[in-house]
C-alpha cells in the first residue's frame, strides 16, 4: 500500500477511536455531575468495545515489540509507528496512568465499570488516550497533506 493509502487507512481509525474516547469522556464527566447524556447507551457501548477492542491490540503488539525487538508483523507501518510512539512515551514517562504503562487488561476492565472510583480512574486513561492518538492524527494529516 502506498503511503498516502496508509495515512489515509490510519487517519480514519485514529477519528473513530478519537471519537470513541470523547464519546466516553463526556459520558463519564456528564454521569459523574448526575447529569443525563444526549449520547444512546448504544454509543456509548460501542465507544467502549472499541476502546476495549484496541486496547486489547494494542496490549499484544506492545508486548511482542518490548519482548523480540523486531519489526512487528502483520500490521500496517503506520500501527506500527503509533506502537513505538507509544513504547518511547512510556519510556519518556509521558504516559503516567498505571492502566497504560502495564495493566492493560485493568484499563479495559475500569472502561466498563459501573463504580463510582473506576469512574475517576477512566478520565485521567482517556486523556492520555486522546494526546497519542492526537498526535498520530498530526503526523498522518502531514502525510496526506505534504505539510501545507
């Protein structure tokens, strides 16, 4: 696939999943304030199985890049860099949530929980969400755009 092609293909699952956690993070703030969401239940049960979904990908492709050191296979180069992006912000420290740096079955957990503390928990793991996939959205706009 060509490059545009890539950026094209990482662009549009980057927005829905961009989508997904803004879906949940205002459901969750909203929820929280007792206040009633204009998002369906439906929405927002979908924002979750698609946060869950990735993470749950992401978790596996992270753990075969930090354990082999090899090129991962079977995934396109633009996943593959938002994975080493990923990797370096956690190096980095950029990513402080604990769900992120090692308990990904815990994330997904916490993003379907209905307690009140799990609640706190899942917007501090949603905005760290939204600033790498913002990011790889920047770098795939560039892609497609040349940089005007």
């Amino acid at each position: 696939m060509k490059p545009q092609e890539l950026a094209s293909q990482s662009f549009h699952e980057n927005q829905k999943l961009l989508t997904a956690v803004n879906t949940l993070s205002i459901h969750t703030k909203l929820e929280m304030k007792g206040c009633s969401d204009l998002n369906d239940e439906k929405a927002v049960l979908h924002a979750k199985d698609e946060l869950c979904s990735f993470l749950k990908e992401l978790d596996r492709q992270v753990q075969h890049a930090e354990s082999n050191k090899q090129p991962l296979l079977g995934i396109d180069q633009r996943r593959q860099q938002f994975v080493s992006n990923f990797i370096e912000a956690k190096r980095s420290y950029k990513i402080q949530s604990p769900f992120l740096r090692d308990k990904f079955s815990e994330a997904e957990y916490i993003l379907r929980s209905e307690k009140e503390a799990d609640k706190r928990a899942i917007l501090p793991i949603l905005a760290e969400l939204r600033i790498l996939i913002e990011e790889h959205l920047e770098s795939d706009i560039n892609q497609l755009l040349g940089g005007i």
